[in-house]
C-alpha cells in the first residue's frame, strides 16, 4: 500500500542542498503534482501511500506505471526537471473494479438458494492487486466474506423471492457491488386450476392439466374421489390403473368395482362420482385441491 522513492545526492555546485521536491505525474500524462505526505526535506527517500496517486489530481489505475521525478534545491534555486524523471517499477493499484455481471443461480431448495460469482478476475478487475475475497450479499445484507466463488443463503421461506450482489476485495478496498439478481425458493406445486375431467363408462377416466411445479419436479398426485354420502373425500390414487402411470400422464382410470367398498359408489345407481386432483413435490403438496369434477354414473 506504499511506494518508497530513494534517489541519489546529486552535486550541489557550492552550496549546500535544503531539500528535494518529489513529484508524480498524472494519469492524462501531461501534468505535475507533488504528492501529499511527501516531504523528504535532505532525505534521500520519500514514501508515498499508493491511495495518494490513485485518487486527484493523479487519478492513476492499473495498469498505469508511477511516475516520479525529483529535483533538489538550494538558496540558489531548485534544479531542472524538465527532462530527468525516472519510471518507478511500480504500477498503481486500487480498490477492484465494480463487478459487471450478477450471481448465477446454482441450485435452490424451498429454504435455501445457493449461487455462483466471480472467478478468474483479471489484474485489472481487480484492481492491480491479489483479490482477498469475494462478498456475497441477499438483500443488501453480506452473508458470505471469502475466496470462494459460490455462496448459499440458508433459512429462507418456501416461495418467495430473494436478490443477490457480490462485491471484490483486496488490500485497497471493497469495490462496488455487482447488479443485482432475484431468485425464488421452491415451493408446494401450484394449485390445479381446471376442472378434471371425468369420462367413460367404467372404467371411468379422470383427465386434468398439470401444475407449474413451482421450481421443484412434480413426484406425483393425489387423485380423490368424494363418498356416496358427501361425509369424506377418499384418496383412490392406488386404485389408478392408468397406462403407463398417474403421473406422466395427469390421468387416472377407475373401476367402480375398486373404490366401491371405500366410497360407496355403485354401478348403474345414478350417483354422481365426484372427483378432484391435488399435485406433490419434494416440498409438499398443493395448498388447494383442484375443482371437483363430476359425472353422473348410469
């Protein structure tokens, strides 16, 4: 974070030197400026904090090299500097530039979200200088300060949207953080909005449309058929015989022979076979059940 310039005494030509003037040039290379907190007075060597040159009026940014010049001065004046400067092996270093791209979504459950960031910055993304970690940030809040370049948000509620950023770091600073991005935790599927279906003649064939799963695969559906009486609802999903599964197909296929004894239900009777449908994932199951749909079994 410093830069020591040392210099050698040049020859006084009789009278005795009283100090040097240390000076740097700035980033648009046409100017002049000495430095703050440089004041070598006799001294041979000068520091200079690296914030000095980056900031106005040097303005410098890697990969820019600092330039420096000295001359000395005694009662008679101060010496010709017009032409004798010399190139420091220093570049300029600064805090990491502002990261352009957003975090990236890795994986997601219903109460966590893990992202990706960073990776393989340049010397100038960041900054000139070796990149101590990596800040990842939900909702404006850091929850992660490492090297790593992925991260996950713990603890979060099922369905609901959340934003990540991440900003660099290195000796010089945190820079500004990266444009932000939302992502949504997984949830119960959404609910079956339609109305199934219910057609043929025992067997009867129940038909509906699947859900938006809500970011976690459907696993399968719980088919319900209502008592004879309307005291209950029955789950008849082992009674589907549909061909090749419930699931691939958002069908279900019952005879009335298999769900008799649970439900009530008879052929040639005249009641009415009332059905509805709910969807299931990992996470749970529909909040609603679907519309009941119905058929009158004759």
């Amino acid at each position: 974070t410093e830069i020591v310039i040392a210099w050698s005494t040049p020859t006084a030509n009789g009278s005795a030197i009283t100090n040097y003037v240390v000076e740097v040039r700035d980033n648009a290379t046409t100017g002049w400026a000495t430095p703050s907190g440089c004041s070598p007075g006799t001294n041979t060597s000068c520091t200079i904090n690296m914030s000095t040159v980056t900031a106005s009026p040097f303005d410098l940014v890697y990969p820019d090299t600092v330039v420096v010049r000295v001359a000395a001065a005694n009662v008679e004046g101060t010496a010709d500097t017009s032409t004798d400067y010399e190139d420091s092996p220093v570049q300029a270093q600064t805090k990491p530039l502002t990261p352009s791209s957003a975090p990236t979504l890795n994986s997601r459950t219903s109460t966590t979200i893990t992202v990706n960031f960073g990776g393989s910055e340049s010397l100038t993304q960041t900054g000139g200088a070796t990149l101590d970690s990596r800040k990842l940030y939900r909702g404006g809040s850091e929850i992660q300060n490492s090297l790593t370049e992925s991260g996950t948000a713990t603890g979060l509620s099922p369905g609901t949207s959340y934003s990540f950023t991440y900003s660099l770091v290195n000796q010089h600073g945190e820079s500004d953080q990266s444009p932000s991005v939302n992502f949504t935790t997984t949830d119960v599927p959404a609910d079956i909005t339609g109305t199934p279906t219910i057609t043929g003649s025992d067997p009867y064939t129940i038909d509906w449309d699947a859900p938006a799963d809500n970011g976690d695969a459907l696993i399968a559906y719980v088919v319900e058929v209502e008592k004879q009486d309307g005291s209950s609802w029955v789950d008849v999903t082992n009674e589907c015989n549909t061909t090749p599964d419930v699931l691939s197909t958002s069908s279900c296929e019952l005879a009335l022979a298999d769900i008799t004894a649970a439900t009530g239900l008879v052929a040639a009777s005249g009641h009415t076979m009332k059905a509805r449908v709910s969807a299931t994932n990992t996470v749970g199951t529909a909040d609603n059940p679907s519309p009941t749909g119905s058929i009158v079994i004759a």
